[in-house]
C-alpha cells in the first residue's frame, strides 16, 4: 500500500488509512515512536505497559496507607 506525503504547518505528514491504523490498533491521539532504520522510516506504536496488582502493590509502604475518610451518607445505589 502507498501514501502520499502532504505539508502539515513546517513539517510533513503522512496519513494512516482505516485498515491499517486498525490492525496495529491506533487511533487519532496514538502515540508512536519514529525511527531511521537503515534507510528506512520506522513507525511503532507505543504500547502502555500492563502492570499486575502484584507489580502495583510493590511500591506499598506503611507510609503510602492513608487513613479512610468519610464522603458521607449515599445518595444514589451505591453499595459500601
């Protein structure tokens, strides 16, 4: 598939079509790294890491563990 490079303000742009933004998962507002590969322009989306609860719990401390506060009486459906 080709692409056709258009002006965009100082700087050149390229426009992803529908299909291929799909299979690589990215969206407008998608962060990507750009690189030089030998010669070639390498585009790679950046992907957030996926902790698990035992990563996030890691960096728990006593002195991270803050008391509980009151948010008062529910008002809607919520279940406490």
């Amino acid at each position: 598939m080709t692409a056709a490079i258009a002006k965009w303000g100082n700087s050149l742009a390229v426009r992803i079509p529908q299909a291929i933004a799909e299979q690589v998962q990215i969206q407008a507002g998608s962060e990507i790294s750009i690189e030089i590969i030998d010669g070639k322009i390498v585009l790679t989306p950046h992907r957030r890491k996926k902790y698990t609860l035992d990563e996030l719990l890691d960096g728990m401390t006593s002195e991270h563990i803050h008391a509980e506060i009151s948010t008062g009486v529910s008002v809607g459906n919520e279940a406490w």
